[in-house]
C-alpha cells in the first residue's frame, strides 16, 4: 500500500512539474561515468523513455484525433548500484519520472500517427518520439482490436547523453462502455553514447531487449484517462490524461 501511494505522489509531482513549464535541472548524467556504470544506466533509462501506447489497439479513424498529457513512475531507479556513478544530484523523490506532451491523428486504412516531446523530471534528458500504428483488426461489438505499433525515439539537448531507440510490438484490446482494457508485448533496440567532452573520447553502448504492459482507458467523454503498468527491464507505473476524439 506504502509504495502504490508513492507512485502516485510521485506520478502527481511529476504531472505538475510538466505543467509548470521546465523546472530547475536537479539531476544529469554524468560524463565521467565509469563505462559499467553507464551501461546498467543506459539499459535502465532506455526501458522508461520507451514510448509505450497508454491507449488501446482499436484505429482513431479519419476524423479521430488526440491530444496528451502522462508521466511515468520507476521507484527504484536510484537505488539501483550503477546510480552514484551515472548520475550527479537527486532525482525527486528517488523515483525517475518522465513527463510527456503528445498527439495522435486517425489517417486511412486503420493508420494512426503521432508525435510526442518528453522529459526526464529533475533531469537533463529531453525526448523526441514519433509512433506508427496499424489496426490489423479494427475491433467491434464482440471482436478485438489488434495493432502493430513501430516507434521512434531520440534525446535532444545538450546533456552527456545521447539515446537512440526504436522499438516494434503488437497490442490487443477489447472495448466496453466507458472501459478498455489493453495489453501488448514487444521489443526494443536501444543505442547510447556518452559525451566525455575533454574527459575522453565518447563512448557508445547498445541494450536490446523485450517488454510487456497492461492498462485501461476509462472514457469519461470528453477527458480520457489511462493506467498502465510496464515490466522489461524494470517495472514502473503511468497516468495519461487525454482529449480528444
């Protein structure tokens, strides 16, 4: 019970920080990172950046749209060995949190795109990510809905570190009145580099690895909200809150 009502401190602390605007940076990666340390880090982080759906499987359709807010809760990220190592300063509340903003549009033939600008809370990471989905079966009354998701993802800024990731899955969700629930499985490839800047020369890592997730959207009209848990490399928590059609 303690650590489920931190995560959603944590997750509430983090939503009000992305709306404020971006807060002071009380965290970085550290450009002398031992290597192993940067590493154990990158595979960590890699699994939270990550843009995971937070929505079901069913297409928007042509006129559909959606706008989006989330954040995501790792309690136990800075308790991990490689943390004094990789990172200088204190994440808040020792928990890694990302925030995002983000939109989805419904094109033809069951294809959704969307695009999304995030940041690690307290931190120095910005994100960049893009997302294709592809309904192979639309869902209806008595039937599921199924994608193929591929996305995207790229730090910006002007941090040590540098991440690139790209990750495929398939999703499953079956819509109620004002509930659908959801889950999906994939995989990512995930390449890091470390700027040593007058340290040294950079140093480039690389991490695959697989994932699993579950949420629910509850529909209340106009505001949508979804929980989703995620469990790879870690597990952590998120909340999205979205508008649209």
């Amino acid at each position: 019970m303690a650590e489920r009502f931190r995560l959603v401190v944590v997750v509430v602390i983090a939503l009000a920080a992305s709306a404020l605007g971006s807060p002071a940076v009380a965290w970085e990666v550290r450009g002398d990172a031992a290597e192993a340390d940067f590493e154990a880090f990158h595979q960590r982080f890699a699994f939270a950046a990550y843009p995971y759906p937070r929505h079901g499987a069913a297409p928007l359709g042509i006129t559909g749209f959606r706008v989006y807010a989330e954040v995501t809760g790792d309690l136990e990220f800075a308790d991990e060995p490689f943390f004094e190592g990789a990172i200088d300063g204190d994440l808040p509340l020792d928990a890694l949190s990302i925030a995002r903003v983000g939109a989805r549009k419904g094109l033809p033939g069951g294809i959704d795109l969307g695009a999304s600008f995030g940041r690690a809370v307290g931190g120095d990471v910005e994100l960049i990510s893009g997302e294709l989905s592809w309904a192979i079966l639309d869902g209806g009354a008595v039937t599921p809905a199924l994608a193929l998701r591929l996305t995207g993802t790229r730090t910006t800024g002007g941090g040590a570190y540098d991440l690139d990731l790209y990750g495929a899955e398939l999703e499953l969700s079956k819509g109620f009145a004002v509930a659908t629930p959801y889950v999906g499985a994939g995989a990512y490839v995930a390449d890091g580099t470390l700027d040593r800047g007058a340290l040294g020369p950079r140093f480039e890592t690389d991490d695959t690895a697989v994932f699993a997730y579950a949420g629910v959207t509850v529909n209340l009209l106009l505001p949508k909200l979804t929980f989703e848990v995620e469990q790879g490399e870690a597990f952590q928590g998120a909340f999205n809150l979205a508008f649209g059609f």
